[in-house]
C-alpha cells in the first residue's frame, strides 16, 4: 500500500477536508485520517496514480505540500539533518560576512554553489577567505543576535529520540555554529567544519578536508552502519545541492524548501510546510509529538 500526505503551512492551518477527501476521492483512496487537523491528513491508496505530480503542481497553487509514499518502512530510525536555512533560517557564513562587510559577495557565492552552479568546496574556500581578519567573538554576535530556529526542529528531533531514533546534524558551515545548534535541538551528534583562528581572528582558511557533499554521504554511511541502520530506515533532509548525495541515498530525502534544481531531484519536498512535516510523513500524529 501507498500512503499520500497532505500538508499546509501551520502558520495557516488552512487544510480543508474538501481538498483532502478531493484528491481521495479521485485516487480511490481509504478512509482520511487526520494526523492535525487544518495542518496535516494522510490516506491509503493501492497503487502511486499516474498523475501524481500534476496533483502536486495543482496543490502547490493551494498552499498545500503532496507526498507520496510507501505505507511499510515510512517511520524511521535514524535523522541526518543539514544546518543551514535547514535546521536554522539563516546561512550563517553569510551573516558573518555581513558583519565583515562582504556580505553581499558572500551571499551571491552562497546562492550559486547551494544552486549547484558552483563546486562547494571551492566557493566555500572562496567564501571563507573574504572573512580574513574577522574577530572571532563575531561568531558568538552572530549566534546570540542573528540565528533563528526553523519552527518543528525541537519537536522532530526530540519526537525522533523519544520513538528510538538515532539524529545527527551534519553541515557544510562550521563547528562553532553546528555544535551550539546541535546542544540546542537535541541532535545526538554532529560534523561540521572548522574554522581556522589565530590570535583571536580569522584567518581566512578552514581546516581539510573540507566537509562537503561527498562526506555527508559517508557520514550517513559511517553512523548507520556503527548503529546497524538499514539506508532504508534513514530519512534525511536539506535544502541545497551539497544535500543531493545524502537525499539520495536515505531511504527517505526530504528537500524542505529547497533551491528549485534541487527540490526537482526528490520526490519528498515540502514548501509550505515547516520542519514538522518529518514527522507527519511518518505518520506521527500531533498527539504523538514529544
């Protein structure tokens, strides 16, 4: 069996029934079970319609998110979860540019290589070198004044964690942001890069080997298989093209409100939605919610 998911924003809790039981209805699906009202319903089909994504384009213009899934295997044992304009709503090598006064080259470079028209480790060396002579008590400024969580993140994660699940933060950013982020939300544990500093500055350079696409993907390789974790019992999520590997390779890639080229290499993608649509995917009611 197949389950399809609809999802709308919780800011809006706008829903209907008459959308829900609609696209039920036309796909000769069972009965639709609410898992929040306004927010979130699912239904069981048994067969993936063949217009799937005309049905999602159409929703899109609704507000509303469509996945569709297999029913068996949907809740899984282990997160892999990017940092930036992911788990938090901020690029953060952007906002230290900003205060560098680079802020719009950086931010031009960070939009190229998330769209992946740029290599990352390269732009992320470029990036970085930009910050040269940057004091380090700016990282703190940054975190106290500029980050802001994504809404959902403290509920998947802690939701996850309470059901078994192992979660990891792995990021392309840096360690002084991942692991302050990482204590914040819960995450189990977390890889990021290293900014490099001396005598209280920056000095432009980041520690080898740079943490980009490939070694997301060896990440989810190395902690499912120390955990004995199944591919298939991994549900990743992330929003630029550094994130394409490990969305590929979970059982379960989630492009949440991801750069265009990047959301058209997975089929779970989730735009109205906040990070709280993990959980619904999974067939997690609100009630469920740790």
């Amino acid at each position: 069996m197949y389950i399809a998911t609809l999802l709308a924003s919780p800011a809006r809790a706008d829903l209907g029934r008459a959308i829900v039981e609609s696209l039920r209805d036309a796909w000769g699906g069972g009965e639709a079970r609410w898992l929040n009202p306004g927010i979130a319903a699912e239904f069981a089909m048994p067969v993936i319609p063949a217009n799937r994504w005309e049905a999602w384009e159409g929703l899109q213009g609704l507000g509303v998110d469509l996945v569709v899934q297999e029913e068996d295997g949907r809740r899984k044992a282990m997160l892999i979860a990017d940092m930036d304009s992911t788990m938090i709503g901020q690029e953060c090598i952007d906002e230290l540019a900003d205060l560098a006064g680079v802020g719009p080259r950086v931010a031009e470079i960070t939009a190229r290589a998330m769209n992946g028209e740029l290599d990352f480790e390269g732009a992320l060396t470029e990036r970085v070198g930009l910050l040269k002579g940057l004091p380090e008590k700016v990282i703190d400024q940054v975190l106290r004044e500029r980050i802001t969580y994504t809404p959902g993140g403290r509920e998947l994660i802690a939701t996850m964690k309470a059901n078994g699940g192992h979660t990891v933060l792995v990021s392309g950013g840096f360690t002084n942001f991942a692991e302050a982020v990482a204590a914040h939300l819960g995450f189990d544990e977390t890889r990021a890069n290293t900014l490099l500093i001396e005598d209280g500055k920056l000095t432009g350079k980041v520690a080898q080997p740079i943490l980009g696409r490939e070694a997301k993907m060896a990440t989810l390789r190395e902690v499912s298989g120390r955990l004995g974790i199944r591919h298939d019992r991994v549900m990743a999520v992330g929003d630029g093209a550094n994130d394409l590997g490990m969305l590929g390779l979970a059982g379960a890639g989630v492009a949440l409100h991801a750069k265009p080229r990047v959301a058209a290499q997975c089929d779970i993608r989730v735009n109205h939605g906040d990070l709280s649509a993990l959980l619904y995917i999974q067939g997690y009611t609100v009630d469920e919610f740790a």
